[in-house]
C-alpha cells in the first residue's frame, strides 16, 4: 500500500480494499472461537438449548443477532428483542429486525421436530408493539411438547449449510426445480413469493438498477453509512470479542488497524475514490446476477413481518438444498427518507402498489463460491442478563 492510501486513511476515508470487502461479505479464514457455533450440539443438551443452539445460525440484519431467550419456564422459551442491538438509521421501523425473530423461530421449529418436538408459538403474547418503536414484550413464546406424530422436516438437513453470500455469482439461471422448491417452502405463510431470471432480460435490468441505486444511497447517506461502520469487526481480536457485525479479516486491513489508521467515526465523502470503488465492486456483482427471488404480503403488521422471517429462512434453506445462494438487496426495502425513491420504484416493480402491501425481502439468486461461516455468540450470549 503506498503512503497516498495512508494519508487517505489516517484523514477519515475508508479504502476501496477495505468497503469492498465491508459490505460484499465476510473475509474468509474465521477464527476458530468466532465460528464454534456451527458446530452440531451434543444430543445431551437440555431440549430447549439444543434447539436455540440451531436457531441462533439464522440470519440477521447486519449480523446483529438480537434474539434474548428466557428458559425461566419449564419447557418454554420466550423470546425478545435485544434492546441494545437495533438498527435505528438503516432498519427505522425495526421492520427488518422483527423479520429476524421470524427466521430464529423457524429454526427453532425445524430442529425441534427433528428430536421429535412440537412446537406451540404464541406470536407477541403481551400484545404487539407499535409499527414504529419495538419494546421489551416478548416477540414469541414458544412451548415444546413431545409428541410421536410429528415428522421431520427435510429443510433441517440445510441449517448448517445455509450461508448469506454477497459474492460474484456464476451465471447460469436457477433451474425449474429449484424455483418450484422455494414456492413451496414457503406455502402455508401468508407471503407471495416471485422470481425473475435472465429469461425477461427488460426486468432484470430494472431490478439491478433499483439495487445499484438504493446501494449507492445508502453509501453517500453519512448516518446510514457510519450505522455499518459501527458494526465493523476487523482481524481475530475483535471478531472473536464481539462475533456479530460484518468480520474483516486480510492481514491488510488487520495491519492497517493495528497502526490505529482506521477512523470508523467518520463517513467517507460521497465523491471519494473510497465510495466509488465501493459503488464498483458492487455493481459488478449485480452483474453476474442470474435471478432475483422476493417475499410480498398483503398486511404489514408485526405478526405479518415475523411469518415472512419464518418465510425467508425457509426459503433460503430450500435454495441452499439446491445449491444455490441468496443475497438479500435490503437497501431499496429501507424506510428511512432517502431510501423513498427506491422504495417506491421497488414496490411498483414486484406489484406491492395496495395500502398495507409490502415487499418484505428482496433477492438475488444464484450459484455462488463456497465460503467460511459468519461468526455467531453462542447460545450463553441470549440468555437474560445477570
């Protein structure tokens, strides 16, 4: 690295190494403590650990992980939101974090009925919170019961495979299988899923174009921009102390931040070099995309958004039973006003026009390279504060 890329550092900007690799997904070689959740659990583990042991590898948000679980009932677990772990400028409306507890309950549910489990969920059984501020009521209460008529799930098979992957994808469309697969995982909920592939070549340009801008927007937004910042984990001391967030780990930018260069409190300007080489790196893996994949519902409501968790997660694992990768595009999805654009030009795009409809996830689809797991705290770490 020349000294011209230091100066750059030292003064606040954000090197195109460093964003590419912040927002396109987790450097590789994880340490080893960081990723210990992906191990299978012992089968001797109290029930409800074991089933939270699967569920906590559901995908979240910037990786936040805010699932609190209380086993203060015998057979029970309640779960909440973590107060402490929102996403006030990117996900306002805590629309995209409630969505989270719908994918750590549908893990939950799958590995319970794979010990032969039922799982009784009471969806916000103090009442939801208002479509605005989440509060401490629980989002779930969930009771397991024994019982020999319950059947497997075949998606269980994938919980340890499934991985977000923000990379180039290859570029070959997904096959009719595949497609029906992930109708009919999510059948049952109230969703409408969609896909578009390289078949209707005018949409899927429109649909890499409203991703490419809402990216952009939320790049050159200095509050939604440093909000990822703050999420940053970079080399094995901090990933392994936090395990969340988005993990950095080439001995480049682990140099870079053991010399202190690294300023995460100050937002890139939207014309550097820093930016435009985010807006680059992004881009060109808009372009391998094959397929887009979305969730659309009826309502918007808080019982609504956790059923499309509960959706999604479900069809991710199908996606992944079928060897392909999803990368939700949640930027366009965001409430927040300068988002308002793309919000509108997604929603007008997947048929969400009604009062109440809603695009809840947004996609891209297709056959991505292998990578290392994200890091995860480990069951101990939802457990109420003592």
């Amino acid at each position: 690295m020349n000294r011209r890329q230091i100066l750059r550092i030292a003064g606040g900007g954000f090197i195109a190494a460093a964003t590419a690799s912040t927002f396109t997904g987790c450097s590789a070689d994880m340490p080893p403590e960081a990723i210990a959740a992906w191990l299978p659990p012992a089968d001797t583990l109290d029930i409800r650990r074991w089933v939270i042991s699967h569920a906590l590898l559901a995908p979240h948000a910037h990786n936040l992980q805010s699932w609190l679980v209380d086993l203060a009932t015998p057979d029970t677990i309640v779960l909440r939101m973590d107060m402490k772990r929102l996403l006030p400028e990117t996900d306002p409306l805590s629309r995209q974090l409630v969505i989270s507890q719908g994918t750590f309950i549908e893990l939950l549910d799958l590995a319970a009925r794979q010990r032969g489990y039922r799982t009784e969920v009471k969806i916000f059984p103090e009442g939801e919170f208002d479509d605005k501020t989440p509060d401490a009521r629980p989002t779930a209460s969930v009771r397991l019961v024994l019982d020999a008529q319950v059947k497997p799930d075949p998606l269980f098979a994938q919980i340890f495979r499934r991985h977000t992957n923000r990379a180039a994808y290859e570029t070959r469309a997904p096959d009719a299988a595949a497609l029906q697969a992930l109708t009919e995982s999510v059948a049952g909920l109230p969703v409408t899923s969609g896909w578009v592939t390289l078949a209707d070549d005018v949409a899927m340009k429109r649909h890499a174009q409203i991703a490419m801008d809402a990216w952009r927007t939320e790049l050159v937004t200095p509050r939604t921009l440093l909000e990822s910042y703050k999420v940053l984990r970079i080399g094995p001391k901090e990933i392994v102390q936090h395990r969340d967030g988005v993990s950095l780990n080439s001995p480049m930018l682990r140099a870079i931040a053991a010399l202190g260069l690294f300023d995460r409190t100050q937002a890139s300007a939207a014309d550097s070099s820093e930016i435009k080489d985010q807006v680059a790196q992004f881009n060109a893996k808009i372009a391998t995309t094959p397929a887009y994949f979305w969730l659309n519902t009826k309502r918007n409501d808080r019982t609504t958004q956790l059923l499309a968790g509960r959706a999604y997660v479900r069809a991710q694992l199908a996606a992944t039973a079928h060897g392909l990768s999803m990368h939700p595009l949640s930027q366009a999805l965001q409430e927040y006003t300068e988002q308002a654009p793309h919000y509108q030009a997604i929603h007008q795009l997947l048929g969400a026009t009604e009062p109440g409809h809603t695009v809840q996830m947004w996609t891209r689809l297709g056959y991505g390279p292998s990578l290392s797991p994200s890091p995860r705290r480990g069951l101990d770490a939802h457990l109420p504060r003592t």
